[in-house]
C-alpha cells in the first residue's frame, strides 16, 4: 500500500496495536486494545466555532483526498457538557478537540480515552512539538492528545515606530522592567492594560500572575501550583502578585493607573497603540488580540503593529524563554485504521497549511513551515513560539472552575483595587479550593 508523509512511523506502531490484547479499563486507560478496521467515515467533535473552523475543514479535505476517509467535524456550543454527556451515554465521537487539557485528564482518569502510545510514535510527536506542550495531556508517560491548534499569550505588542523611537526590544524581564523606566523618562506611558471583561473580569491579571509564577519558580513548580501540590498562598506565588502589583500600581507605568484597568475593556485596551501619538509603547496580550484591533490596521498587521516575546530569564528564576498559551487537543475514542490514520495526520508537522492560510491560527509543530502563514506578522508570532524552551498552558484554565474562573479573578480584581492585600487575596482564593 502507498505509506503517506505523515504515516511513517504509524505503521510499526500501528501493527503493535492490532496484535496487542488488551482492553481499556476503569480509572484512566492504559491499553488501547485491538486496532479494528475502519469504517471509511470518522466523526470530530469540538469546540471550535464553524467560522474558526474553515481552515480546519480545509484540512481535513485534503486528508479526504489523500485517502478516501469521510471526516465530519461537528463543532459545539457547550462542548465540556456535550462530550461528558456523551462519554458517559457510550455516544463519543472517534475524536474529540478539547480546549482545556484538564478535561482530557478528567476523562482519561475515568477510563474513557485511548493511550496515542498504542497508536502512534508518540516519542516522534514530541520531538516535532513545542516543549511541553504534550505534558498537559500525559498520565502515568502516557499520552492522551495531539495538539492541533496552540495560541501564544507571551507577547508584548507595540507601535510600529517602538525601534525608531529609540526604544530597544528587551531579552531579559530586568531589561523589560529597565525599558519602562526608559519610557517614563521620554514623558511617555509604558503600559496599555484593560481588565474589564464582565463578569469575566479579572482573567487579564490572572494571565500576568501566570506569567511571572512561570518565570519567577519555573515550569516544575508552575505545575505544581496549578495541581494544587503547592497551596494558592503560598509566600511565591504571593510574591508573583506582589510583582504584578508592582508593574500596574507603578506611578505613570500604565495608561489610566491600576483603577483605570479595572474599568478599561481588555478589547478596547489596546487601540492607543495606534494614535499618530502612541497613548502607550506595550501592551501584553494574546495573539487573539489582533481581532481587536482597528480594520485598517488588520489590513496589514505587520505593517502596523510591532511584537515581541514576554522575557524570560528573570534574575533568579527560571533560565530560558517560557510561553504561556492555550490550544486544542485531539483525542481519541474509537481505535480503528481511519482514526489512527487521521491521528497521525495531526502530528505531521505539515499539517495544518490550509489553516495557516485562512488565518486565526498557529500551528503547535516546531518544523512548521512559516512561509505558510498568510499574514507575515502570524508567521513572526510562529517563529517567537518555536523559539521557546517551554510551554505551559493557562493556570487558572487548569484549576476547578470556582477558583480559575472564579476566585483567581474576583481576588485578582480586590487586589488591584486596593480592597485587599496580595497575602489576603492568596489566603482566600486558596480557602475556596480546599473548600
């Protein structure tokens, strides 16, 4: 039979899993059984909306093409009550692209996911992805998911004359925090920073925390914490908000002061940017951000906007260039040639061209070919994400809802405001988890 790019490697993992005789079992499945035959369909469900998810179909075509295998992505609403209710109604999907690793986890615990180490070269997926990206979504060295779709929040976005104004892109967080000083003395204001957000007000400052716990303690006891291994108060990670503090409470540091980014939408936050007199020279956000800001300047966003990575290498902590991000999961539930197949389609670092070019994306591979990317300015956020030494996804989208979507950002919001201390706010947020 014709062996496709992205299948070498899938056949001598493949035969392993036809000629293996176990089944999956309860409390996280550490056997993927018997690989069957396929059906000649697959059926996707996720939680990418339809209109993100053009250049994902686009790709998924082309696998079709390649050969002759029917996928049917499915996207969903309310994808973490959707894929439990049908997990546990023996109704899953062969796939599922789960947005949050921690749900992954839940389920593998439960018995419902298939080990990839059955199915695939998972040593070779490794190699080819960003570091640590697939430890998110390993239990007991095995691993349950293949990124498909990474997003990089480590970034600092500036004015497109930030080098023409004198300004030097900083490596190191004491040359970012040497940087502020520097723009200050030019009578102008270093920071653009917006937290409201609704009722969802509060995970801006939740993004900083991560940020520095990340560059501050370092991958390992990031892990920890976002674990709960390491108790929410403990004197680091209160030391993390304290640093936060220091950046937004700083006089003249950020536009509108620490009351003002209480009250400024996140979405909105950004646009000083681009004034013939830049209201600000930094603004740290996600690559979504782009979407926010002004057509004219989406138009051309190299043209437009300058970006760089969040330093790492802060004095003391960890030494290298960590990235905080999100992304989506492929996992599987059924355990037959077609699924196995599409698996290992994912994992090619080729995969994903078509959604480069549609936009709205980034690839998880570090052999990517950036050329791909349709914006040149994608393609530079691409370059600053496979330049990095780590990769860990959102704390406060890894903890239990009540304190990642809950007391992490209520008590965020009453240590800006000055209603609490960073002591105070770490104390109650980790008397909610153990609650």
């Amino acid at each position: 039979m014709h062996v496709r790019k992205w299948q070498i490697g899938a056949v001598a993992a493949g035969l392993l899993a036809v000629t293996g005789c176990g089944v999956p079992g309860g409390g996280g499945s550490d056997d993927a059984g018997e690989t069957k035959e396929g059906d000649g369909s697959i059926q996707i469900l996720g939680a990418i909306p339809e209109g993100e998810a053009v250049g994902l179909n686009a790709a998924l075509e082309t696998f079709t093409k390649e050969t002759g295998i029917k996928v049917t992505y499915t996207p969903s609403t309310d994808f973490t009550t959707e894929i439990r209710t049908k997990v546990n109604g023996n109704d899953a999907p062969d796939i599922a692209l789960f947005p949050q690793p921690g749900l992954v986890n839940d389920l593998t615990e439960s018995g419902d996911t298939l080990p990839l180490d059955d199915l695939m070269d998972v040593g070779a997926l490794e190699d080819t992805m960003i570091p640590g990206l697939t430890d998110s979504v390993k239990i007991d060295d095995k691993t349950y998911g293949v990124p498909v779709r990474v997003s990089m929040k480590s970034l600092v976005w500036t004015p497109k004359n930030f080098e023409q104004s004198g300004y030097k892109t900083p490596t190191t967080w004491d040359e970012l925090m040497t940087l502020q000083d520097q723009i200050i003395s030019k009578g102008q204001t270093p920071w653009c920073l917006g937290a409201e957000a609704g009722a969802d007000t509060g995970w801006v400052y939740t993004d900083w925390v991560e940020e520095i716990v990340l560059r501050q303690e370092g991958p390992e006891f990031y892990d920890k914490w976002t674990s709960h291994e390491v108790p929410f108060n403990d004197p680091a990670i209160v030391q993390a908000i304290e640093t936060m503090g220091e950046i937004i409470n700083k006089p003249k540091n950020v536009r509108g002061g620490a009351d003002g980014t209480l009250s400024e939408p996140f979405g909105d936050s950004p646009t000083p940017l681009f004034d013939a007199k830049p209201g600000c020279q930094l603004h740290r956000q996600a690559n979504f951000i782009t979407t926010f800001f002004p057509k004219e300047v989406q138009a051309d966003l190299a043209g437009n906007v300058g970006v760089f990575a969040l330093p790492g290498s802060m004095e003391g902590g960890f030494e290298g260039n960590p990235v905080l991000g999100a992304g989506d999961m492929a996992t599987a539930f059924t355990n037959d040639t077609d699924v196995v197949e599409l698996m290992e389609f994912f994992a090619s670092p080729d995969f994903g061209a078509e959604w480069a070019k549609s936009g709205g994306w980034l690839s998880p591979s570090v052999e990517f070919d950036n050329s791909n990317y349709s914006d040149p300015m994608f393609g530079e956020i691409a370059t600053l994400l496979q330049d990095a030494d780590t990769f860990r996804f959102d704390g406060s989208d890894l903890m239990p809802a009540q304190v990642g979507a809950g007391t992490f950002w209520s008590e965020m919001n009453a240590y800006v405001g000055g209603e609490k201390s960073a002591q105070e706010a770490a104390d109650a947020i980790e008397e909610s988890w153990r609650g």
